[in-house]
C-alpha cells in the first residue's frame, strides 16, 4: 500500500464504508484493523478518529482505539503490526559502519 501517511487510510476506508454504510458498517473493525491508528497524529486520531460517529457506534473497534492511546501515552514504546511504519518502495535502511585498523592493527572507531 503506497500513501503518503495514515489519515489517508483511515479516511478512504470511512469513505467506503459511508459508500454503502448499511451493508458496510459490520465490516468496520475487519478492515479498521489494518489502519495503523497508533501512527496517526494525536490530535487527529482524537479529532477525526474518535469524533467520527461511524467508529463511536461500533463497540468492536474500542480495542483498536486504546492501543492507539496507550501508544501515544507511552511515548510510543508500544509494539505490534500497526505500530511499524508501512515501507514504501524507495525507502530502504541503511548502516553506516565507520572505523577499521590502522597498519599497527588496532582498532579505530572514529
């Protein structure tokens, strides 16, 4: 999934459940859960999130929403699936080792 951040997620699948909201509203938590709520804004997930009827309606997703809380709170020491930033394609980790031996073999490391 390639988006800039998570907003954009959680408001496309709030679009598409308000699409056809009788039919979609049950499917809520199902594909909530693969938002990564915790990696919203804080003040979003508490203005936008929370103060969005669709999801205050739907007991299922409470659990979603305290991890979220909890992450924030935390100072975001909490792990799982929805905490780890989506990788997109051109991001990649890099390790920059710098150091090696001098001619006498000892170590240098700045």
């Amino acid at each position: 999934l390639y988006v800039t951040d998570e907003e954009q997620v959680f408001e496309t699948v709030t679009r598409w459940v308000r699409h056809r909201e009788p039919e979609r509203r049950p499917q809520l938590f199902q594909v909530l859960k693969h938002v990564r709520l915790p990696l919203l804004d804080p003040w979003y997930f508490v203005e936008q999130v929370e103060g969005d009827e669709i999801v205050r309606q739907n007991p299922e997703v409470f659990d979603l929403l305290q991890e979220a809380r909890m992450y924030h709170l935390s100072g975001n020491e909490i792990i799982s699936e929805r905490t780890k930033p989506r990788m997109q394609e051109f991001q990649s980790e890099v390790f920059m080792i710098i150091g090696g031996c001098t001619k006498d073999e000892r170590f240098v490391s700045e």
